[in-house]
C-alpha cells in the first residue's frame, strides 16, 4: 500500500495515488554486475522490492564472490523472490549463460565495469567500460537485444555520458526502442536532496531537486530553484553547494583511495530508479531524473531530465522547466561539456556496429 510506497521512497510526487488499487507486480529483474561493489547490495535491495518475483545476479567466474554465492546468500530472504546466479567464464569455448539469465527479463540494471581510481575521470573509464573486446556495456547490452528486447536496460557503468549514446544507437541500429536504454544518474539527486536537507534542517524525504544534463563533472546540474527548499538557500551559497554535488563522486573515489567508487549510495540510487521502472511497469507511473535519448534541448540528443516510466518503460520525457539567471548560465557550461561526450558516444557506435 502506501505505506509501503513511501517506505521504499519511490519519489513521484504526483503519480502514487492509484498504489493502493495496484496489485504487486511479478517482475523478472537482472543485475549485471550483481558479484561488483554496488551488484551486491543492489541485488540485496532489488530482491526486497515486492514487485520482483525473480531476479537473475549476473557476473564473472572470476568475480569476487561467484555470482551463485550471492545468489544462494540472497535466495534464504524471507521474501517471494526466486534468485539464480549465473556466471560468465572468460574461456571462449564456455557456454553462454546470458540466454536464460536474461530471458523474459523487464529490467536489466547494470552497474558492472570498473570504476574509477583517484586521479581518473569517469572519461577515463570509457575505452575499458564500453570497449571493442570484451566491452562490458556493450556485451551486455547485446545479450539484452537478443534476449529481451523490451527490458528497460538501466546503465550505471560509467562514463554514462558517451556509455548510453553508444549503446542507445546500437539498438537504433537492430530496429529496438532506443529509448530502453537509460543512464543511472539518481545518486546525483539523493546527494542533491541530502546536502540541501543538511543545509536547511527540512526532512530529507521532503525535499526534491531535480539534476538534470548528465553525470559528469560540470555536466551535473542541480536546479536548487525548482525546490521549496532548495530555493531558500542564498544565492551567495549556490555556488560552493552546486560544486559540492558536481564532486561529490571524486570525493568518494579520494576517501576510498583507491579501493573504488561510491557502491551503497549508488545500490541505494539505483534500487530507487529500478522500483520506480517496476512500479511503472505494474501500472503506477513513476517519476525520477534520467539519462535518456531526448529533444528537450536542441542539438543534444541525449539529456538528463525528469522522466515518467510507466506500463511500457519510458513513457514521457519531461522538459526541464523554469531556471534561474545562475542556473541559465550554468547549462550553458554543462551543454558545451556534454556536447563532446555525447559525440564520443556517437563516435564509437559508429565504428563499432
Ligand atoms: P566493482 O569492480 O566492485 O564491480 C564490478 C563488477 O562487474 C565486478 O563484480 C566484475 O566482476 C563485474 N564485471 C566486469 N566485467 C564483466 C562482464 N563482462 N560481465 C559481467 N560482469 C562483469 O565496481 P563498482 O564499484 O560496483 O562499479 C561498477 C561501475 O559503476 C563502474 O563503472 C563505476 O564507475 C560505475 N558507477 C556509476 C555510478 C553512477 O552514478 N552512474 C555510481 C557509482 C559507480
Ligand atoms: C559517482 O558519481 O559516484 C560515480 O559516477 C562514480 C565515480 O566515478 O565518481
């Protein structure tokens, strides 16, 4: 019921109120990735989703728990939920298990790939994420047009600003909705919210501002303004707080010196984009910011904005709304950035079909 709803923070603010008609769905979700530092509690807080009656943890043999474990670990929750590892030898001559892992399957989230070390840029990461051999986006990212084109397939392997363009024209390519293919870019506004609700004392549950543009550097734009309290916060503070979202992903790679990226904020941001696409897909729509093949902005065809999902993934990709004079300049910085990064995107699909 609603309880429930809000519990688990699907964060619409307009679409929740036909929940408690809706009947639990019974949805068939995969986590690729689901051995990795956020697979694991991402799997954990999918698996309590009430409307997943199946979830598939995808990873290596070579991972650092074998996908079964985690699997096995997961299968003993006191819950509806049916959980099956598959694992993926690196031995060419081994059997490809991403037919029964991902088939029937509504959701794919995948949060496979490396992450970054102090010193990268998520730009860093493409080559290795997205590569020709053995590139893990778009290995993945295959498997899901084979065998289950409807899925929505939401991507948290980074860099999400070239990953998504790359692979959404590659389902361009094989005739499939590019619009299944949405960038992860939620962790942007929990930070967003909680930094805002430090700030000003409201309940962090109250507060909701949107991020839109991408998930990099200065193409990270919060819209303080669009928010009751965010738009409280002096003009002379916006500055050092819209800075402080933009790095708050480097500050995590520099406090884990080394040993990785955020993983529980982002499982958190991603189970909240997952059970908004499930709660969608079951019949309640459900708004949250995405990365996602777009026309709200001339000449970028690939933006983040406030997206409704609903019975059949993507359903309406919202404008961005009104800005402030601060704000209107600052999207003029994130547009020039992601211009280029959307175009390496672009760059590699066009070489690599
Ligand atoms: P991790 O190394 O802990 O886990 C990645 C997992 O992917 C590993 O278990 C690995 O075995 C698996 N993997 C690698 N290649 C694979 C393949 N071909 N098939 C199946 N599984 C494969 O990394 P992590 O900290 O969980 O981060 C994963 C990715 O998420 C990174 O690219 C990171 O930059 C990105 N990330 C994105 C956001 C965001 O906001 N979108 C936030 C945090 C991290
Ligand atoms: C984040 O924002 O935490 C992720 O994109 C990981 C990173 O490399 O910063």
């Amino acid at each position: 019921g609603t309880a429930a709803f809000v519990a688990n923070r699907v964060r619409s603010q307009t679409d929740v109120t036909n929940c408690e008609a809706t009947k639990k769905g019974n949805f068939k979700v995969c986590v690729c990735g689901g051995s990795g530092g956020i697979g694991q509690p991402l799997s954990l807080l999918m698996a309590m989703d009430p409307n997943v009656g199946e979830l598939s943890v995808y990873d290596l043999t070579i991972a650092m728990v074998p996908p079964g474990g985690v699997a096995a670990d997961l299968g003993h929750l006191e819950t509806k939920v049916k959980v099956k590892g598959y694992a993926k030898s690196l031995d060419e001559k081994a059997i490809d298990v991403l037919g029964d892992c991902l088939k029937d399957c509504n959701l794919v989230l995948v949060p496979a790939g490396m992450p970054r070390k102090p010193g990268q840029t998520r730009d860093d990461l493409f080559k290795i994420n997205a590569g020709i051999f053995n590139g893990i986006a778009k290995e993945v990212v295959e498997a899901c047009a084979k065998y289950c084109p409807n899925a929505v397939v939401a991507l948290v392997v980074n860099p999400v600003n070239s990953v998504v363009p790359a692979m959404a024209e590659l389902y361009k390519k094989k005739g499939l909705n590019p619009k299944n293919i949405v960038g992860v870019t939620t962790l942007d506004c929990v930070r967003a919210n909680k930094f805002v609700a430090e700030i000003t004392g409201a309940d962090p549950d109250d507060v909701e501002i949107p991020v839109i543009g991408g998930h990099a550097g200065v193409t990270i734009m919060p819209v303080f303004s669009q928010d009751k309290h965010g738009s409280k916060i002096p003009a002379k503070d916006i500055p050092a707080l819209d800075k402080h979202v933009q790095d708050a992903g480097t500050d995590v790679v520099n406090a884990k010196n080394g040993k990785g990226s955020a993983t529980l904020s982002m499982a958190f941001a991603g189970a909240r984009l997952g059970k908004a696409v499930l709660a969608g897909l079951n019949g309640t729509p459900t708004t949250e910011c995405a990365y996602v093949l777009s026309d709200v902005m001339p000449g970028l065809p690939y933006f983040t904005s406030k997206v409704t999902f609903g019975k059949n993934g993507v359903e309406t990709v919202h404008p961005i709304g009104k800005l402030n004079q601060y704000e209107k300049e600052r999207l003029e910085e994130a547009k020039a950035a992601l211009k280029n990064e959307i175009q390496s995107g672009l760059d590699y699909a066009a070489s690599n079909s």
